[in-house]
C-alpha cells in the first residue's frame, strides 16, 4: 500500500522550487546556520523568486525562513524546532558586533569593506571593556593580564564561525576579509532613529553584543571540529 497521499499534492511552485539544482546545496546552508546575502546572487535569487514557496517548505519543520530589511536570508527555528541549534558564545557576538560597527564605518566606503585581521583585533581592543574581555578569553580565575595573543587566537575562531554563517568573507591566503551585509544580524537594534553606528557603539561597550533570537540552525559541519579543518581554511589571518 502506497503512504503517498495524492489527495494533497506539492504545489507547482514549490515542486520547481525544490526541483531546482540550487536547492540541494541552499538548503544544506540554511540549515547550516548560514546567512544567504545578494553577494551570494545565484543562490539568493532562488530565495527571493520562491520566498513565500520556501516559507511554507521550512514552517513544516517549525522553522521560519527569514528575510531581513536589508535583504539577506536565513534561518529561524521556533522552540518546537524539528532542527538542531546552537548558540554563539559571547566573544562570537562581540566579534559580530564589532564587524557591524565597522560595516556602519566611513572607513568601509573607502576600503569597500574590506578589513584586515588587526585592524578588527585594535577594533575590539578599544571599544570593549578589557575586563570583559579577560573573562572571555582567560580560564583562570583573578588573572589581571589580557593575554593579546590568546584573544587573537579566539577572534581568529571567532572569524571563521562567522564566515561559515555567512557574515565575513575570506580573500586571498592573507589576513584581509570582506564584511557582508548580513552582519546586520548583529544590528537588530540600531534599527531606529538614532544614528546606528552610535547605538552599535553603546551596545558594545556595555556589554549588549547578544541576538535578540540567539538560537540558529546547527550542524556538524558548521560548529563541531573547527580546529580539525583550521588549516584547510582560505582565512589564515597572519598578522
């Protein structure tokens, strides 16, 4: 006896919507955890010709397929989630935070985004507050040093998380990366009318560098073993 129930058949779009040959390789992504921006065109353009098909294809697993105001995609899985998720730690949010506030920055438009790894690491050095800074990179207890190789090393893993999520993009095999528009995950709350790079600012330096809906997707491949495949990564980040 067949299971399949032909009295409701796919609809058409949502039949070519999956059909298509993207499809296989976006979706592996967004359950990934990664964010799906105009940078990535052929991939987007999937999302935003089938957004309402991809809806209705992703609320059966209790996840809600997001497009934010500024026009990237991903993933948002409710508490009945039939997904696993994961949570940044709080250095990967600060680190986001940090990268939101440099794409807000005049000095993206003169580099077209494009950052160095120590540019990024004086950034959190003087924007954040250094005990709070101590408490995420240090183990032990009262230590007074910040320990500046230590937090390069955990920015670096920092960076490569977010890259897989789709917020920073690596260039060449030396230490300079491109900050993409879905940083703005990050920036949930300079949406207003306040100046947002003002906001970002407040935010980091008070210690508010957290998702308002911090749960995303997860896999094994995007969180698990990072340093297993450190040296496969394009993004070295030598400094």
């Amino acid at each position: 006896m067949s299971l399949t129930n032909i009295d409701f058949p796919l609809p058409v779009r949502l039949a070519e919507a999956i059909a298509n040959p993207l499809f296989p390789r976006l979706d592996t992504a967004l359950r990934s955890g990664r964010h799906i921006s105009a940078d990535e065109f052929e991939q987007h353009s999937v999302l935003v010709e089938y957004h309402a098909e991809f809806e209705m294809f992703y609320g059966r697993y209790q996840v809600e397929l997001i497009k934010a105001p500024e026009g990237f995609f991903y993933l948002r899985p409710r508490p009945s989630a039939d997904i696993g998720t994961t949570v940044l730690s709080e250095l990967d949010m600060l680190v986001g935070k940090v990268l939101c506030y440099l794409y807000l920055s005049p000095e993206r438009l003169a580099s077209e985004g494009v950052f160095a790894m120590a540019e990024l690491q004086e950034e959190i050095l003087s924007l954040s507050d250094e005990k709070q800074l101590l408490r995420m990179v240090s183990s032990r207890t009262g230590g007074t040093d910040l320990d500046k190789k230590k937090l390069l090393e955990k920015i670096r893993t920092s960076l490569r998380r977010l890259r897989r999520l789709g917020m920073v993009t690596a260039l060449g095999n030396g230490d300079k990366f491109k900050v993409n528009e879905s940083v703005f995950r990050f920036a949930a709350d300079v949406r207003s009318d306040e100046d947002p790079r003002a906001v970002q600012l407040r935010m980091i330096q008070e210690g508010e560098a957290i998702f308002h809906d911090d749960e995303l997707p997860s896999s094994e491949s995007l969180f698990d073993d990072i340093e297993a495949d450190l040296d496969d990564e394009q993004l070295d980040l030598e400094v």
